[in-house]
C-alpha cells in the first residue's frame, strides 16, 4: 500500500476514533455527578477511617475556574473509557491490511478481548487504589490537616487506572505482534526470564506505594496473560505451518539458524 494510502486510512481511523470520544465526552459530561461520585469513592473510605484515627484530610477545590475545568476532565476521561471498543477496533484495523484476509476477521475478538481486559485493568486499579491511599496518608503527622486538592487526586486516580490498563492490554498486543508475523512464539518463550523480571519491574514502578502486596496485586495478573499469550502465539505459528502444509515453521527459525534445505527431486 502506497504511503498516501496508508496517510489516508490514518485519518480515517482517527477521525472516527475522535468522533466516538467526542460523543464519550458528552455522555460523561451529562453523567457528570455519578461518575465524579465513583471516582471519589475510594477517596472517602480512606477519608472516613483518618477520621476514626483522628486525621484530618479533606478534598479541596482551591481555584475559581477549577470546577469547570475538573468536570472537563471527568468528561474526557469518561469519553475515552465509553469509546474504548471505538477506538481499538480502529486501532487493530489500521494494522489489518498488513495480514491475510482470513486473519482480518481476528477485528472483532481483538475488541471483544482487549475491552474486557481493559475493563479489569480498571476495577483492579479501582479496588487498590483505597489501599495505596491509605498508607500514603498513614506519613500524615498528628496534628496536621492534609488539604488534598481535587486535580492532585484526579492525576493520581488516573495514573492507577492507566498502569493497570496498559499493564492488561500489553499481553493482547504480543498477540497482535504475533499474528502480525513479528514476534513468534518461540521468541518470547526464549524470553521468559527477561519477561517475569520487567513485569515486575514495572508494577514496582507503576504502582504508588511500591510495596510488595500492591505490586503482586498488579504483577500476577499479567503476569498470568503474558503466559496466556505466549501460549496462544505458539499455538498460532504451528497453526501456520500447517496451513502452510510445510514440516518446519521458517518463522520460528532464529537469526544465526541454517534453514534446512529441500534436497528432493522434482523430476
């Protein structure tokens, strides 16, 4: 496909992509008051146990504009919760056109895959998010009220809900990477050891507290669909060769491995 043709159908995607935010954005700005409600949920049951303890913590809007601007971007954020099976689907069909036709119909499980991924990467950041406040907030010293302000919590309530999403879809996109004809299973199985070590890695990072049951929390679960997809991709080279009708997958060959070579006579 020429390069204006691939400039081309980017726009497209992303035009349809926006449109699908944009009418996101709109719900959530019509269910503003219920979504800022969850969203400080976790917020107030840490708030309502410093209390009991004899902590004062409050949540706090400290400028005149910011109540707009915080309903903008409960808006958005909702926006692009709302439209994730928009914008995946455009996203892996923007990559369709490099594989076979029978393996563009893969479309419609990878958003029926990817969104409940995503959707669990949100619950499960939602679910530890009371945890890791409540032991930041533990550092408050008595006597000390602790004013958090509105946007402070927002950017933090979204870095969670980020980490934890793209920590649950990366296993989705070796799949993507696989069928694609990138990476095989082979590969990453060769990569085990490096795999689980950046896993954890990244949930030692990711995670606000860095404490060893955050970072399991967050850790195990991808931990668990990496492996998930290192067996799907393994499963899908040998599916290949055998469409192929070949003895030998060429594709899971490494780089310094001579290809055997077929010595029959065709005569």
């Amino acid at each position: 496909m020429p390069l204006t043709e691939h400039l081309r159908e980017l726009r497209s995607r992303l035009v349809k992509s926006g449109i699908a935010i944009a009418v996101g954005m709109v719900i959530g700005w019509v269910l503003y008051t219920p979504i800022f409600t969850w969203i400080s949920a976790p917020f107030n049951e840490v708030v309502a146990q410093a209390r009991a303890d004899g902590r004062e913590i409050t949540l706090a809007l400290t400028g005149v504009a910011d109540p707009f601007v915080l309903q903008m971007q409960v808006a958005a954020v909702a926006g692009l919760l709302i439209s994730s099976p928009v914008w995946l689907y455009q996203l892996w069909r923007f990559i369709t056109p490099g594989l076979h036709r029978n393996e563009r119909r893969w479309a419609l499980g990878f958003v029926l895959v990817a969104t409940p991924l995503l959707a669990a990467g949100v619950l499960l950041a939602y679910a530890v998010l009371p945890i890791g406040l409540g032991l930041l907030f533990g550092f408050t010293p008595d006597g000390v009220a602790n004013i958090v302000g509105v946007d402070r919590y927002l950017s933090f309530f979204l870095r969670m809900i980020m980490v934890f999403a793209i920590g649950f879809l990366a296993p989705l996109v070796l799949v993507a990477l696989n069928m694609v004809g990138i990476l095989t299973g082979k590969r990453l199985l060769s990569w085990w050891r490096w795999i689980i070590f950046l896993i954890f890695i990244f949930a030692a990072v990711a995670t606000p507290t860095g404490d060893p049951i955050n970072m399991a929390l967050l850790a195990t679960p991808i931990l668990l669909l990496v492996s998930l997809a290192i067996v799907f991709s393994l499963l899908n080279d040998r599916r290949r060769a055998r469409r192929r009708g070949a003895d030998i997958d060429y594709s899971t060959l490494d780089d310094d491995e001579l290809s055997p070579l077929d010595l029959s006579d065709d005569d």
